[in-house]
C-alpha cells in the first residue's frame, strides 16, 4: 500500500481577550486552511518557550489573524492613544516568536488584517494610529503609477471608507495590485475587490519589506518580505473569499509551500528547537534559535 500523503500543518494565531481568559478564531480561517489542502492548528498563548519548542517544528506554515491594535511602544508611537483598543501584550510576544521563527527557517507565513500590520511593525515599520484622524490620502506623485483610484485636483488619491458595515462577504472596493510581485504572480492579476474592516493601517513601510497593493486612496494595502519565499501579508480578510472564490489561491498556495517547507523542518523534528529569548531593551525582544539540543 503506497504511503499516504499528510495535509502540511498551518499554525494559527489566534485572537485573545485577556479579561476573559480566552483565545478564539473565526471559523473561516479555519474552513480556509481545509479547503487549500492543508491542516489548520490553533496556537496557544503562553509564556513558557518550551511550548514553542515542541510545536514549532510540527508546523509548516503560519497564518498571523485579525484583531485587536498593537501596542504603538512597539514602533515609536504613543502609550495611550483614545482610539486604540485593549493591547494583548502576550499575544504580541507570541507573533514575535512566530516571525523570528518563519524568518530564521523560510516557513511560509500569510499575515490577515492585524496580521499584516504586526508584520511590518516587527520588521521596523510604522502604523497610523486612526486612519480617520491620521490619513486623508497619499500624494499620488510618491505612488507607483496606477497605484490609487481617481487622483484630486490637489494630487491627492481620493478617501475611501476601511471600516465597512456590508456583510463581510461583499467586497467593498478595489486594490491595485504590483503585478510583478508574488501576490500578483498568485492572483494573475492587477485590480482585485476586497472587503475592509480596519482602523489603522501601514505608515512607513519595514526596509525589508515591499508594498505590493494600494487601495484607491492609495494606504499600502499588501507587503512581501523581500528574501523570503512566502512571507506577506494582505490589509482586507482573504478567509471570506476562500475556497474555490476569488482569493482561494492565496491559502493555496500558503499550502502548497508549506508542504515544501516540511523538508527543511525534518531536521528540527528529529534534533530539537531552542529558543532563547532575551529583553533588548528596544521594541521587541531578541530571539535565537539553536537547531539542536
């Protein structure tokens, strides 16, 4: 009887309520993961790094969700903001153990919403803290060409509504994709209507990072770390178009890399993983890894 092939196994980071002692995820991220042909794995919240340690190396792909805003201290911004919702500062440690890991081993990583924005403050980047307060548009003429909607009589790309009260399944506008990038090459395609349901969004972009979609008032809409083979993040919620509907090939190929990262973990599974974690006295803490123990 010839072997059967595993589903490679997606780690999911979940959205916690610290008040409520409870971590939680919307199924569709779930039923996405399923119907791109891998397994999906919910992450715990904990403190103890040997928990890291022994589920890291069983995972071959990460999805980084929605949720609440992230703690501004991480990139230079201020403590207390009237707008910020609750800060979950352990499941902010938690994403920096699982983008040092997907870094330092190539592990396919697709950050959602929040996941996205968690991803370019841990690479260096900036937030806008409130885009109503903080972001009118972008100056089209600082744009790739053909990046924003209709530009304004001040060369200004026009305002557009990020907090939708439509059905999340109804795609409220379009963005603009960078059709030389992955997420192009993925979509095959350079326009793609999207659902939108946040308040903050990307300022400056990481170094390391690309920006690789714009909405029409052309706020960064989509990233890629720059030497990694899978690691990006989308602004709107992939999950509600999953499947066999527009965006099914983004968790699909999520799955299919994974499943070649599952090679280059093999021996992680049979040595070991250590993590060290170290406060550095900057924004985030130093992690290192040690292949074998």
């Amino acid at each position: 009887m010839s072997k059967i092939e595993q589903r490679p196994v997606i780690g999911i980071v979940p959205t916690q309520v610290p008040d409520e002692d409870i971590v939680r995820v919307n199924d569709h991220y779930t039923k996405a993961v399923i119907a791109s042909g891998a397994a999906p794995l919910v992450l715990p919240i904990a403190s103890d790094l040997s928990v890291y340690e022994s589920i890291f190396p069983l995972l071959n792909g990460f999805i980084l969700t929605g949720g609440q805003d992230i703690d501004p201290a991480r990139y230079g911004g201020p403590s207390t903001y009237e707008k910020l919702s609750e800060l979950t500062p352990q499941r902010e440690e938690v994403e920096c153990l699982v983008l040092s890991y997907a870094y330092r081993y190539d592990i396919p990583t697709l950050g959602i919403c929040r996941g996205m924005q968690v991803m370019n403050v841990f690479f260096g980047g900036t937030l806008y803290l409130d885009l109503a307060d903080q972001f009118q548009g972008r100056d089209a003429a600082h744009l790739q060409q053909g990046s924003c909607g209709a530009i304004s009589s001040n060369g200004i790309c026009p305002a557009v509504g990020h907090w939708q009260k439509d059905h999340y399944e109804q795609p409220t506008h379009f963005v603009k994709i960078v059709r030389a990038s992955k997420l192009g090459s993925i979509l095959a395609d350079d326009e793609l209507a999207t659902n939108s349901m946040h308040h903050q969004g990307i300022r400056d972009v990481a170094p390391l990072l690309d920006p690789v979609a714009y909405g029409p008032d052309g706020l960064v809409e989509a990233i890629e770390v720059r030497d990694r083979t899978f690691m990006m993040g989308v602004q709107w919620h992939p999950e509600y178009f999953a499947g066999e509907r527009s965006m099914g090939c983004i968790f699909k190929t999520l799955s299919m890399e994974a499943m070649k990262a599952r090679s280059r973990e093999e021996r992680l599974r049979e040595e070991g993983l250590h993590i060290e974690r170290q406060d550095a006295g900057g924004r985030w803490p130093s992690i290192h890894f040690a292949d074998c123990i």
